[in-house]
C-alpha cells in the first residue's frame, strides 16, 4: 500500500496544474459559498406570544398616550408570525426547528416603559428573544432580523418619546405640571420667571426685603438644574427605549464568520478529496491496472484504503492551509486546534470512502471527476440551506438527503470544533458513512475490474 | 488429437473442467489445460471462443463456474490483453512498483535485468504514455515477468505490433522460456503460433477442438495459408 501511495503522490508531483487547480479551485468556491451565506429566508417563521393583558397595553404618559400594540405590530411585520401560547411552546418550537426564533413581550413591559418614560427608575423595558444557535447561518440571521425590527419599533417610540419631550420643555417654558419620581409639581416656568423677576426688579427699593418672590425664582432655578440632572435619562430612554434579552437553545453560539470559515474549509476537504480519491481509482481503471493489481498484487481493501488515505492525507492538508490562513483575518480558538484537525481527519474519511466508492462507478479519470462535481456541490448546497427558508416537508427530505452525505456531520464536526460543541456525535455519524461507503465500493470493485 | 489428449507429465500449471457462464452463454465447457516448464503454448480461435476468459480464470482474475486449477508456487505472470501499466510513470518506476507489489527480492537488480532482457534500458527513464505502441507492449510483458513466475499468461501480446516488433517480442520470449519458464499465449496469428508455439489448443465457443503440435493442426502442413486450413478445420467441426 505505501508503495502505491508513493506512486500516486509521485504522479500528482507530474501534473502540477492538477495541484494547481486543486488548491485554487476549492478555494475560490468556498469563498462563493461564504459570500452567499450573507442571505437569509425572506419571511421565517417565528414564534409570538405578548404577554401584556390586552387591557393595559396602553401607557399613560401625562396628557398622552402610547400603544404598546403598534410597537409589537411592527416588531412581527417583517416575519410570518406563529401565535403561541405561553413561554413553554415558544420553547418547544424553536427547539423542534419549527419556527426559526420565538418573541416574546413580557408583561411587565409596558410598567418598565413607563418607569423609564416617567424617570421612575428601575430596569429598562426588554422583549425575549429565544433562538436555535444549532445552525450558527440561522441563528445570525434571526439575531440580524430581530434586532432590525426592534431598531423599527424603537423607532416608532422614539417618535412618541420625542413628542413628549417638547411637552416636557414646553412645560419647562411656559410651566405646568410635572411629575418626578412619583411626586407631582407645578413649575412656574420661563416666561413666568422672568415677568416676576422683572416685576420684583421693577417695583425693588433698593433696601427691599421681598425676599419670597426671589425664593420662587430660586426655586425653579433648582428645578430647572435638577431637570438638566435627568436629561441624560431621558435621552437614553429616547435612545433605544426597549432592550432585548437573547436565550440561545442548543448550547452554543457561532458566529457567522466562524461558521463560514468551517464552510470554507469543509467545501476545500470536500472538493480535494473527492476529485483525488475518485480520480486516483478511476486512473487506476483508465490505465488498466486496476486487475493486474487485485488479482493478487494488493488486496482489494486495502487499495481502497490506499486510495482514501492519500486523498483524505491531501485534502485535509488543504483544510488546515485553509484555516490557518483565514485565521490570520478571523479570531479562530488555535488552543482547538488539534479538535479541528480531528474533525477535518474525520470528514476526510468519509469523503474519501465516498470518492472512491465513485471512482469505482466511473470509468476514466474525467467522469470521475465530472461525477464528484455534480453530486457533491448541489448537495453541499443543500447542507447549508437554513430551516425555515423552505417548507417543512421540504426541509426534511432535504435533512435526510444532507445526512447520507459527509458534509453536513463533517460542517457540524467543525464548527463544534472551532466553538465549543461536543462533536461525538458529527464524529460518530462520519465514521457510519465512511463505512458504509467502503464497504459499497469494496462490493462493487470486482465488477469494475471485470 | 482430440482435445486433452496430451496428459500433464511435468505441468507446472494445471487446470480441470473450467467452466464459465456469462448468464445464459457457455463461454468455456469444461475446459482441460496444462502447461510444462519452458513449453510455448499457443490458444488460438475466432473472436469470442474464450481465450481471453480462459487465460483470466487461470491467471486468478476472474472465477470460474466449475472445475479446478492448480497453480505454481513460485506464482503465475499475466500480461493483459490492454496495456495494464501507468502511463504517468517512467519503464522504470513501472517495474520496480510492480516488483515491489510482486514482493521480488533483490528489485534492483530484476529491474535491470528486465531491462536488458526487454531491450527497455535505453527508454528506462521515460514516461510510459510517450513511448510507441512497441515499446509500451514490452513494458507490459516485463512487469508481466516481473518475480521470475513459473508460468506466463499472455493475451495476444503481439496483436498491436508491426512484423519487426512482433519478432523481437517473440525473441524475448523465448529466451524466458529456453530459461524453463512456461508460456501460455493466446493469439489470433495461427502464423505465429505454428513458427512459434510447442503445442496448440484451439478454441472455439468455449469448447476445445485440438490440443497437439502444431504440425498436427489438421491439413496445416498441406497449405500455405494457416488461417484458411483454420477456418476449413473449424467449418468441419460444426463451428
């Protein structure tokens, strides 16, 4: 076998366009890929549930008014919106993958808006936002969408809040009334002030003591400082006058980047290793060899494996060229690094019994790489297509399908690697297909031969 | 002159009622062949009579329906009707792999005697893919004899060659065989396998109608054209 080994390094070692391409190639793809994952489902499903009774969703803001429910209408106008009861079946469908996020409006929202509106104190208004992080692509996606659409809503309150405002400096001008933490006034204002101070300037000799009056002006200049004081409340409640609290399922929480940089690497192990293995067996059938080498030379097994292991040898170093020079750019977890070697090793594997269990079917070296290039790019395709995005039923077939091909388990495998997910399992469903897959193309290699 | 008429005395591969099928169509019924130490046998007959398939069954490279074959320790060689080398490499990586896959002991040295003995060591170095059909043909017989077997399988070696080529594949050969190795070519040239060949075994729809000497092939010795007293024997038997 490693004589065999040495022999097909020595010929990809004579076609340095080969090499070429095939360093290049993947490359150029997987960045093709990274930059389509920058788009998400226009319309995803997600979970609703307002919590506000329908009586109080109005906040009393002295002589005005604001309703909490078109500020929620214009949070869910931009998703196909799924009512839920309570908390518990928002959970279960976000878990389930049935709707890509879950809202919710807790009920004490409209008495925290009030509070920050009023400069009551206490914490500031927030909605829930409970996602699936499994799918690091869905899981930005939804982040981005909801986080659009709360800016939205903030505002459409920014416009109510800014409205209240001028009464609060038309009050400050030409006095009224005015609560402050729970406590009413009645501010002289302004122009009072200063027809008072002119008066009493007026009608002041020089010995005066009227000394009540000034006590009002100095009063409201109190005031009029304790209101600067609060000002920074009150922008800041203008600002962005509702907050998110984020629950992420599923344990973990890829950055898209990260993710990306896994789709990169995996597209590069996928393509390299699949053209080389299927190629390097179909070469073997093209040069007629393939029978003067089972007929006694080699045993059929372990030419497959010769096969798999310089084409998973080949594409793995690929991968890992890959990530090391995107991890110049993007913060990768070098400490994992060994984890991402496994994980590549792994997928490598997989690719590798897949591809000669292709050259197997493939007569000459060209339609064996015609062949790896139909099968393996639309279902790589299809392995990043996020839920939601499609029906349901659709999304099924489409998981089932993904699952029979290594580069869905081997992206998860990675991205657990480069995160910090438990990847047993990605590993485990590898070495399934590996398996499966060398063992369909040791059935079928006597046939080929034949 | 029937087949099976000549009894194994000193065969050094040996093979009893092969038998293959593929689906409904006989291609060998019970077949019986043997070959001596440093015997040139030659299986001619028409396309399609089973030559191929017998010397595939022989060599191990395809099973067989029925029957049994013995084979010599010291292994069997087989050359391929197609060229069965790597056209990327050099004459001489070809025969040093296939000596190391062979297991052949002392590989520098059978590498360079194969390349004197094949007349390769001037093309030694070069790529397979870019050499003649001639010379390629050579390299496939070399590796074929790679691991000194005691026994030879060819299938047509000489079909894609001009006269010239052809003799001195011919010489090649035996030489192997005046060094005791056994010879067992297929050929559709009955030319070639009466200048060349101790014995025959002619084959037609997987049946064998003559095993003897060549000179014993009916009426060959009364007419010049050896393809036509061929063609005439196997109208006679019903072929």
């Amino acid at each position: 076998m490693r004589w065999l080994a040495l022999k097909d390094l020595r010929i990809l070692g004579r076609s340095p366009l080969l090499v070429a391409t095939l360093l290049l190639y993947p490359a150029i793809v997987a960045l093709l890929i990274g930059l389509s994952l920058s788009r998400g489902p226009d319309t995803p499903r997600v979970a609703v549930l307002n919590e506000v009774p329908a009586g109080e969703r109005t906040i009393a803001v002295g002589p005005a008014s604001i309703d909490t429910d078109r500020y929620a209408k214009e949070l869910f106008s931009a998703v196909d919106a799924v009512p839920v009861r309570d908390r518990k079946q928002a959970r279960e469908l976000v878990q389930s993958g049935e709707v890509l996020a879950a809202i919710i409006v807790p009920a004490d929202v409209t008495d925290r808006l009030k509070s920050a509106i009023n400069l009551s104190g206490g914490p500031a208004p927030q909605i829930d936002v409970i996602y699936n992080a499994g799918d690091p692509l869905k899981a930005n996606y939804v982040k981005s969408l909801i986080e659009s659409k709360v800016a939205d809503a903030n505002r459409v309150l920014q416009t109510r809040l800014t409205e209240i405002s001028a009464g609060y400096l038309g009050i400050l001008l030409r006095g009224g009334s005015f609560a402050v933490l729970g406590n009413d006034f009645e501010v002289l204002g302004l122009r009072h002030s200063k027809e008072i101070i002119d008066a009493t300037l007026g009608d002041l000799p020089p010995d005066s003591l009227h000394r009540a009056p000034l006590r009002e002006v100095s009063d409201f200049a109190q005031l009029a400082i304790d209101n600067l004081d609060l000002s920074d409340q009150v922008l800041a409640a203008v600002a962005e006058p509702v907050g998110i609290r984020r629950e992420v399922l599923d344990g973990r929480d890829t950055p898209l980047e990260t993710f990306a940089v896994g789709v990169a690497a995996i597209v590069s192990l996928m393509l390299v290793t699949l053209l080389l293995a299927s190629g390097l067996l179909a070469l073997e059938r093209q040069d007629n060899t393939l029978r003067r080498l089972i007929r006694g030379l080699v045993r059929p097994g372990a030419l497959l494996a010769e096969k798999a292991l310089v084409a998973g040898a080949c594409g793995t170093g690929v991968a890992l060229l890959l990530l090391a020079v995107v991890g110049i750019f993007v913060p990768l977890a070098w400490e994992r690094a060994g984890l991402w070697a496994l994980a590549i090793a792994a997928g490598a594997a997989a690719f590798g019994a897949l591809g000669v269990a292709l050259g197997v079917v493939a007569r000459e070296v060209q339609a064996a790489s015609l062949l790896a290039f139909v099968l393996s790019l639309p279902l790589a395709f299809l392995a990043v297509v996020p839920q939601g995005a499609v029906s349901a039923g659709l999304f099924d077939v489409i998981s089932v399908v993904s699952a029979l091909f290594p580069f869905e388990p081997a992206l998860d495998a990675l991205g657990d690697a480069l995160g910090d997910g438990a990847m047993g399992g990605d590993l485990l469903h590898l070495a399934v297909l590996a398996a499966v897959y060398g063992l369909v193309a040791r059935v079928a290699l006597p046939r080929a031969a034949a | 002159m029937c087949a099976a008429s000549h009894v194994a005395a000193d065969a050094v591969l040996q093979a009893r009622g092969v038998r293959k099928l593929f689906g409904e169509r006989h291609a060998l019924r019970a077949i019986d062949v043997h070959v001596d130490a440093g015997e040139v046998l030659a299986v001619i007959g028409p396309n399609g009579a089973g030559k191929t398939t017998l010397l595939e069954i022989l060599s191990g490279a395809q099973r067989m329906d029925g029957g049994e074959v013995d084979r010599p320790a010291r292994g069997v060689g087989w050359v391929p009707q197609q060229l069965s080398i790597h056209g990327r490499l050099t004459v001489e990586e070809n025969l040093r792999l296939f000596a190391r896959l062979e297991r052949v002991a002392d590989i520098e040295r059978s590498v360079a005697a194969m390349l004197d003995d094949a007349g390769l060591r001037e093309r030694a170095g070069d790529l397979v893919e870019r050499l003649s059909g001639g010379y390629r043909q050579r390299v496939n017989v070399a590796v074929g004899l790679l691991g000194d077997p005691a026994v030879v399988l060819l299938d047509e070696p000489s079909a894609s060659l001009d006269p010239r080529q052809r003799e001195r594949l011919w010489s090649f050969l035996e030489r192997r065989a005046a060094a005791g190795t056994a010879l067992l070519v297929t050929t559709h040239d009955v030319a070639e396998a009466w200048r060349h060949a101790d014995r025959v075994i002619v084959l037609a729809d997987g049946e064998a109608l003559f095993d003897g000497p060549p000179a014993e092939l009916p009426r060959a010795g009364d007419e010049a054209d050896f393809e036509a007293a061929l063609v005439r024997f196997l109208e006679e038997q019903g072929h």
